[in-house]
C-alpha cells in the first residue's frame, strides 16, 4: 500500500516541474539599413550555446532558399556557425531554414515543445550574419533557460539590436 502514495507522488512532482520549465524563447534581431553601394541581404544563422561555446542547437537559417546550390555554397561564410555545427547540418530543414530578411526588425519565436530536452542553466544566444561584399558579425547574449527573464546586446556593423525573451 505504501508504494502508490510515492509513485503519486513522483509523477505528480515530474508533472509539475516539466510545466514549471515550459517556456517559449524569443529572439529578436535588427538587420540594418545600410548606405552602401551595392547591398546584398545578409545570410543569418542564429543557434543556442553553452558557455563553454559547445553548440546545443540551432534554431534559424536564413539564406538564399529560392536557389538552394548557390544558396547553400555561401553559408561557410557564417564562419562561427559553420565551424559549430552548420556544415553538418542538412538543409533545407523545416522550421528552420528560411529565406533572407530585408533591413528591419525579426522574430523567430521557437516554442516549449521544440526545446523540451534543453535542461534549465545559463545558455549563450549567438546570432552571426554574413554579407556578400560586406562584412561579418557575431553577436553573443547570455540568457538562462528555465526562469523568465529577457536579455539583450548590439551589434556594430551587419547586425543591430539583438533580443532574447524567455517566457512562461
């Protein structure tokens, strides 16, 4: 008889933890205008870190999806997420590959369910864009997973404002 209780009370307790950790995840990224002779939509990869920079996952790839060869030969160009991971990747994939953003401001919202095996811990969002006849950068922002709270850090030439919002 005394074993039901505990058994209750573990699935209880996992129950409620696996929703006290659901959370969406957010990133929001500016793309700049830029005022120079010839402008090229920049390639855009944006994965999960830990802080030792081992990569988790990536969550967005934007780049020229209209002509995959040609599209995909450019992505080494994002030289930090080719390096961590993206050369073996395969792509196009569902969810995360998407075409090229105009200047502006982004979202990629990615929900609980997709990062359902990511355990709670300090994490580092890196967004990395790349331009033809421009130039490269990487932006890195620290956020922990498993509590709301929002972060934030900007880049200075390809990328603008870089966002990440963990909420409930």
């Amino acid at each position: 008889m005394r074993p039901l209780p505990l058994i209750l009370t573990t699935a209880v307790a996992a129950a409620v933890s696996g929703s006290a950790m659901a959370a969406d995840l957010t990133v929001s990224v500016e793309i700049p205008r830029l005022s120079v002779a010839t402008y090229h939509r920049p390639y855009v990869a944006v994965w999960i870190e830990r802080p030792d920079t081992t990569t988790v996952r990536t969550l967005s790839v934007w780049y020229e999806v209209s002509n995959v060869t040609e599209g995909e030969d450019w992505l080494k160009d994002m030289r930090t997420w080719w390096r961590r991971g993206g050369r073996a990747l395969s792509l196009p994939m569902d969810g995360v590959s998407s075409a090229t953003k105009a200047p502006g401001r982004h979202a990629v919202t990615v929900p609980a369910a997709r990062l359902r095996d990511l355990a709670a811990g300090d994490y580092v969002m890196v967004v990395e864009a790349a331009r033809e006849q421009g130039g490269r950068e990487a932006v890195r922002v620290p956020f922990r997973w498993g509590a709301a709270n929002t972060a934030r850090a900007s880049g200075t030439t390809e990328l603008g404002a870089v966002s990440v919002a963990v909420t409930r």
